[in-house]
C-alpha cells in the first residue's frame, strides 16, 4: 500500500504541474492579452488628455482641477452669452427693417424707400437750412452684382438715414460726403447660426466744434434715447446705436476759430437677421 501511495503522488504531482500550465496557457494567458487589449484605448485616451492639459509624460491627472476648469469654463461661456444677448439688443433694428430682412429681397421695393428716404432727407435739410451736398446721396448703399447679401442694404439704409438725421437735429450746417464701406468678401463666416456684421459709415461735414460734440454724444444713443434730456432730438424714423471708429478734425478756416471740418468714422451692427 505504501509503495502504491507513493506512486500515485509521484503521478499526481506531475499531472497537477501540467493542469497549472495549461490553465495558465490556455486560461490566464488569453485573459491577460484580452485585458491589455482593453486597456489600449484606455491609455490612448489618457495620453491625449494629459497631451490636451500639456503633459504628455503626466502618470498621474488631477481631475479635480479639470473639474474647476470645466466649471469656469461654463460660467464663462455663460458670460459670453449674456454680453452676446445684450449686444444684439442694443444694436437691434426696428421691427420694420427686420420684417423686410426676413422677406425675399426685392430690389424695386428697396430703390422706392431708398429714394423716399432720400426725399425725406432733403425736405428736412431744407426746413433747418442745411446743405447735404450731392455725394452724401451718392454714397447710399445700392444694390449690385458684388453684393453677396442684398438683405443687409435695409440694415445699411436705417442706419445711413438714422445717422444724417441725427447729424441735421443736432444743428449740423453742411454734410460734405457718406459712404458705406461694403466688402464683397466680408460675409459672415462662423460655425454656428449666431453671426454679427459690422457696417462701417463714414461721413464728412463742416460744422462749430460743440455741434460736432453733441453729435458724437447722441450717435451711440437710439431714437427714445435722444428724445430725453439733455440732447431733446426728436427723428421722424428709427435710429440703431451707432459707435465711433475713429475721427479726424481741421480748422476749416483761420477766420472761424469754432468751425472745423470733421471725418468720423462710425459703426453699427446687424446680428444674426431674424429667419
């Protein structure tokens, strides 16, 4: 009995060796391949996070700082939209030009108001005994083969208008020169449906230096806006905030002390055109 014991060890030993390697061969082996395998994208993920935060060699990523980062990230995105949200309210257009925006464009309908506009302009002028000098009405944007967005003209007449108004309230005697600095190729380019255009205006005029300063003061103002003290202008249309680019004055004569020549350049802005 003893030697048959002994035996049997001798062939359990063996076989229990040879169950180990084979479940380590053909058990193990296959689980640790297939848990390197799910590791790989796992550590190619990592290795671009810590690349992303601007470590590449990083063993070890605070996630808590991303967190505050993400957090931060967020109220500031939220900041952007609240000065996003109050730009464009500022900037708005009247309901009127925004209707005719979001219709089909339709070139006779905008040389009519156009040209009413115009007549509007030069009855006004007439009645304040000031002199807006051809080349004003020839710098009023108009409708051409270049113009990729011929909606944008209604957004360019209000302000145009707008602007020589306000100039012949504040007592502005001579408008020498306008023009709208259009740029073909200047289409909105963005990747979501929120955009902005600005519309450069410059205009030149002859006029006493505090004319020409209660001008500037009223240009950022919209039409409720001028109608309260201590400016008290009342336009017979829509005004959008205006702001200024950049100005340039000249004595216009040794004589006149007061009188000076001025360009200003201003601003206005068109967001996202209702749909």
């Amino acid at each position: 009995m003893n030697w048959l014991s002994h035996q049997g060890k001798r062939v359990l030993v063996p076989g229990a060796a040879l169950a180990l390697i084979a479940g380590y061969l053909f058990g193990l082996l296959p689980l640790k391949q297939q848990s390197e395998n799910l590791k790989a994208p796992l550590r190619k993920e990592w290795t671009e996070l810590a690349r992303t935060l601007g470590d590449s060699n990083r063993l070890s990523i605070d996630f808590g700082a991303i967190t505050s980062q993400l957090e931060h990230t967020r109220l500031a995105l939220r900041t952007l939209e609240q000065a996003w949200t109050q730009a464009a309210t500022r900037c708005e257009l009247s309901p009127a030009t925004e209707e005719r925006m979001q219709a089909p464009f339709q070139l006779v309908d905008y040389e009519n108001e156009r040209g009413r506009q115009q007549d509007e302009l030069r009855q006004v002028a007439a009645k304040l005994k000031a002199t807006l000098s051809p080349a004003v009405f020839e710098g009023f944007p108009t409708h051409s083969t270049a113009v990729t967005q011929p909606a944008l003209l209604w957004a360019e007449l209000e302000m145009v208008t707008g602007l020589l108004h306000t100039a012949l309230q504040c007592g502005i005697p001579v408008v020498e020169s306008l023009t709208v600095a259009y740029t073909p190729s200047n289409a909105p380019v963005t990747s979501t449906n929120a955009w902005v255009r600005k519309i450069p205006i410059q205009i030149e005029l002859t006029a006493p230096a505090p004319t020409i300063n209660r001008l500037l003061q009223a240009l950022p103002m919209r039409t409720n806006e001028l109608a309260a003290a201590p400016l008290a202008l009342t336009l017979p249309g829509p005004k959008p905030a205006l702001y200024v680019d950049h100005i340039l004055l000249r004595k216009q004569t040794p004589t006149h002390l007061e009188e000076v020549r001025a360009t200003v350049q201003v601003a206005g802005f068109v967001f996202s055109p209702p749909r």
